[in-house]
C-alpha cells in the first residue's frame, strides 16, 4: 500500500510536469508564430526582422511545419534531414502534428492566413511514456508479493499436512500394539485361526499405513525394488477387499522390473488409483493394470471404466484440496503426484479420458 501511494503521487507530479511542459511549448510556439506574422506581413523590404529571425532559428527541439490557406507547406523545422524532399513524408508529419495539437492561425492581413502546426519535443514525448515504466514497475513489484504470499501459503498449507500426517502416524501407533496383544490371544483358541489370521493382515496394512504417513515431510531414500511384485501385491490386496461386480486385471511385460523406489509410497500411490477408480465406477466396472517399459522408463498404465474427467480438469485433480466427491478432502492425487515426481523422478499424468467411458493413468518410473 505504501509502494502504491508513492508510486501514485509520482505519477500525479508526473502528470501536473508533463501539463506544465506543454504548456510552455504552446507559448513557444504561440511567440514564434508571432514571429512568422510579423516576418511575412512586413511589406517594407528594409525592416529590421532580425529579432523575429532570432527567434525563428532559437526553435531547436520541437518539430512544425507552415502552411497556407490551401495546406501547401511553406517552411518546417526539426524534421528529419534525410526524408524532408519526400512530400509524403511531410504530409505524414502534418497528420500527426493535427492530431496532438491544435493549430496556431497566422493572420497576415484581411485576406490572407497561414497556419502553424507543431508535434511534441521528444522529451515530452519520451515523459509520456514514463508513467507508463512505473505503472509496470507497480504490477510487476505486485505480482513479486502475490507470488511472495502464494508461496508462503503453500509452504504452510504443507507445513500443516505434514504434522497431521506424523501425528496421525503416531496415534494410530498406540491401538495397533493393543491390537496384535489381542491376535496373540485368538490364536491360543484353535477355533479363531482364520479370523485371527485375516485380523493380523489388516493390522499389519494398518502398521504400512501409519508408516507411510510417519516418512511424510522425512527424508525418504530409494532402494533397487522389483516394481512387479510391489504393484502386484498392492493390486492384489485390494482386489481381495473390493467388491466382485469390480473386475481386476493385472498384466506386465516382463516378469521383473528394477528400479529405485520406495516401497511403502509406492504402494499408496497405486491403493490411491484403485480407490479413486472404484469410486468413479460407484462400485462396478472393470481395472486393468499394464506395465511395461522403453528405453528410459518403466510404464505402469491403469486403466478403469469409471465416470471419466473432463480434459480441463487433467491437471486440476492433482492439485491440493481438489475433489469432486461430496466426501473427501482432495488428496490421495495430489499426495500420488509428489510420491511419484518428487521421490521418485517419475511423472503421474492422465493420458486420456472420455467423460461416461473411462479415465487412463500412466506412470513413468525412471529405470536410472
């Protein structure tokens, strides 16, 4: 506010300046008209003109041009020397000369006129354009602070998920310690095998779960994985625990592939497009995994047969916040983008997408 109010006042002695300097321009030019009556109405060829020719030929920074009755030019000053035996060039500066000023009439007798036309000096002309600099300096010292205070609040927008990521780890630490006391208990009862076993693999997701949200904001180093199996298994998982009208297909290229990744965000980010898939499908349709590779990048293409998204909206989803679910909070994309981009050196991006149809994922992991 402070930078604009002086930049404001500025602009405002600039303007009163620049009203000032053309107005003395005008009572040059006025006085050298003047001077041109005097000169051309003298009939007594022995008159003294020398103090209308002083002032005539004092006239070195604002451009004019004479004319008579008719328009025909009969003298100019401060034009260019190389284009003033081009009529048309004389004509055009006579076109401008109209438009910025008005004219100044030259009355020599009764029946005789002339008329005085005259452009701004160049610096009038270069003051014009100064409020112009500093009206660029104020958006562009504008857009520093916006970007200034836009960065900011991102950086506490992550500041802020990251401590509920970690403290959400840390509560969720204390209930799964009970939680496998009591698994060692069912298993003492021969009848509670089974349920005891599907109890500890859920408690142990849960324990990857809390982890996951413990390594954000953290360091995460990457190690040489079978990406394979770690899709797989992720796919897998929740092929077990979605519903049968959800058909799953998995298929990869190559049996291995080796790359550095990080096992346990890996794996979130690919429970992140299952879930959201099978929220776009409203519990039925069809999820195919493909992997596969080219000479830089190991592919992982997930394709579903939900809703579709719109093309204006590709890369709109993956920003912070957005979600087109009544619940949610806009993050498990966003979360995927930076799991894969940020840790990994990888890109997260909607192939393509028809609205009704479905939606195609790709992830590109580098194989360096």
């Amino acid at each position: 506010m402070v930078s604009l109010f002086i930049v404001s006042l500025i602009l405002w002695n600039t303007y009163i300046f620049f009203q000032k300097f053309k107005e003395e321009e005008r009572t040059k030019m006025e006085i050298l008209a003047t001077a041109y009556k005097k000169m051309f109405s003298n009939a007594d060829l022995d008159a003294d003109v020398s103090f209308e020719i002083q002032i005539i030929s004092s006239n070195y920074n604002i451009p004019l041009i004479l004319t008579d009755e008719q328009g025909n030019i009969l003298e100019f000053q401060n034009l260019d020397e190389k284009k003033v035996d081009d009529l048309n060039y004389l004509k055009q500066q006579l076109s401008i000369m109209k438009t910025q000023n008005e004219a100044l009439q030259i009355n020599l007798d009764d029946t005789s006129k002339q008329y005085l036309y005259y452009r701004d000096s160049e610096i009038l002309t270069n003051l014009k354009y100064y409020p112009l600099g500093l009206v660029l300096i104020l958006f562009l010292f504008s857009v520093v602070i916006y970007l200034f205070n836009h960065s900011s609040k991102i950086a506490a927008q992550n500041q802020l998920w990251t401590g509920m990521a970690k403290e959400t780890a840390h509560q969720i630490g204390t209930p799964l310690t009970s939680l496998l006391g009591w698994i060692a208990l069912l298993r003492e009862d021969a009848k509670n095998m089974e349920v005891a076993s599907e109890i500890e693999k859920d408690v142990l997701r849960l324990e990857v779960i809390a982890n996951r949200f413990s390594k954000i904001g953290s360091e995460t180093p990457l190690s040489k994985q079978d990406v394979v199996a770690l899709t797989e298994n992720a796919f897998q998982y929740l092929q077990s625990r979605a519903s049968k009208q959800v058909q799953f297909k998995f298929k990869s290229e190559a049996s291995h592939y080796i790359v550095n990744t990080h096992a346990e965000l890996y794996g979130w980010v690919i429970e992140n497009l299952v879930k959201n898939a099978i929220d776009a499908m409203q519990g039925r349709g069809k999820i195919y995994l493909k992997m596969y590779e080219d000479s830089q990048y190991v592919m992982i293409r997930f394709t579903d047969t939900g809703k579709g998204i719109p093309k204006k909206l590709f890369k709109k989803i993956f920003e912070p916040g957005f979600t087109t679910k009544k619940r949610g909070w806009g993050l498990g994309l966003s979360l995927s983008k930076r799991i894969i981009e940020d840790f990994h050196n990888g890109k997260i991006m909607v192939l393509e997408s028809e609205v009704g149809k479905g939606t195609v994922f790709l992830i590109k992991l580098p194989k360096k």
